[in-house]
C-alpha cells in the first residue's frame, strides 16, 4: 500500500493570499487526484493531476484558482490563489495503487485551511 | 449526472449489528468503495467491491448489487470507535470517484 504525506497539515491564511499544498506518495503511481471536503460534508473531486501536463479540472473548478502541478511521479501540488473564506476546507491528495482485486485509492491526512 | 444517496445519520448500541445502505446513478461504473472517516482525519479504506455479492473483511461486510445500483456496508459486534462517518463512493471508468454525502453513525454504550 502506498502512504501519502501532505504539507503543510493546517494553515490560517488571509483574504486574498495564496497557499500551495504539497503531495508526496511513497511509491510510484500511476494517477494522483486533489479532493476538497468542505465542513460537514462529503469529498468533491478539484481535479486529476497529469503528470509532465495541464491537470484535468472537474466543473467549477478553473485552473487560475486551483493551479496543480505534478513534475513526477510521486510528487503533486496544489495552489489555492486569491483565497477567500469560501474556501475553507480540507484539502485530501489521492494515489491509486494495486490492480484488480487489489486496486485501492488512498487518501493523504489533508490540509485543513481555514481563510479570515 | 452523477447521484450517490445515503442515509445522513445513523445511531446504534454497542455490541448491536448496523447496516448502511448506498444507492448510486452514475455515469459508468467500475467499483465501489467504502470508506471510513473519523472527525478531522482522512478517510481509510474499507472495502471496494467489483462484482455482485457479498465480501467480509472481519467485523466489516461489504455487499453490492450492480443491477440495483445498490450496496451496503454491514458493521457487526459495534464498537464506540466505530462511531465515525462512513462514506460510499463509486469508482468511474476514468479512475475518478463520486463520493456519497457520508453517513455519521453514533454508537452508544
């Protein structure tokens, strides 16, 4: 199984200022996904994380909001700009690992990010 | 477009069996997987069921039902620290996974 580090782990932040979330997974994968989880609520998809290209955003999510890179592998960030206090949630990385039977998708401790 | 339906609350006793259902409408379909989430933790794996029927893992059964659109997660022998939310999410042909709203199950002594 693949384990999944995030940093930072919280953050306080300011109207208007970005913060850039790092990714890194133990093993190599094959795909790598951003999740937001908004209080009291479940997981909602940011977007896939290509490696060495443009991630793949889900609707109402732009790239000039939640940038992402992922120059490796094993290695993914997340850049929430120009934040607001609508975006305060929890930021979860996702690996895929294993195949058939054994195909699991695992989860990063998340960035808890609260915006004033 | 993509509909996961679970109960938002469930409550249970201690040593009780408890049975979360999971109803889903999605756009193509490759697997389901239960997760569970403590508050301010990240979700841990479960299960993840590909075919029909029913697979048991320990205390955790995981059930589905692919022409139902259907699964439930069965918890048996409760504990309190099963007292957690429990989340359903259908895994798509694209490997991306539409989460459930979560079920927050509470157990009491």
């Amino acid at each position: 199984s693949a384990v999944i580090s995030q940093k930072p782990s919280r953050d306080i932040c300011q109207r208007g200022t970005s913060l850039t979330i790092q990714c890194q997974v133990d093993s190599q994968v094959t795909m790598m996904f951003w999740y937001r989880q908004q209080p009291g609520q479940s997981l909602t998809l940011i977007a896939t994380a290509n490696q060495g290209s443009e991630a793949t955003y889900e609707s109402g999510f732009v790239i000039d909001k939640f940038p992402i890179s992922r120059p490796n592998l094993t290695f993914s960030t997340l850049t929430v700009s120009n934040m607001s206090p609508e975006d305060s949630s929890i930021y979860l990385c996702s690996a895929i690992g294993g195949q058939g039977p054994t195909y699991e998708q695992y989860f990063g401790p998340g960035t808890r990010l609260t915006v004033t | 477009g993509q509909n996961i339906d679970q109960p938002t609350e469930m409550t249970a006793t201690e040593g009780a069996i408890v049975q979360i259902n999971c109803t889903y409408q999605t756009s193509g379909f490759n697997g389901l997987f239960w997760y569970q989430q403590h508050a301010g933790e990240a979700p841990t794996f479960l299960s993840y069921n590909v075919l029909d029927g029913l697979e048991e893992k320990g205390r955790f059964s995981s059930f589905l039902s692919r022409s139902k659109g259907y699964s439930y997660l069965l918890l048996k022998e409760l504990q309190m620290k099963d007292s957690a939310s429990y989340l359903c999410a259908v895994r798509l042909p694209s490997d991306k996974l539409i989460f459930g709203t979560g079920t927050r199950l509470q157990v009491f002594p």
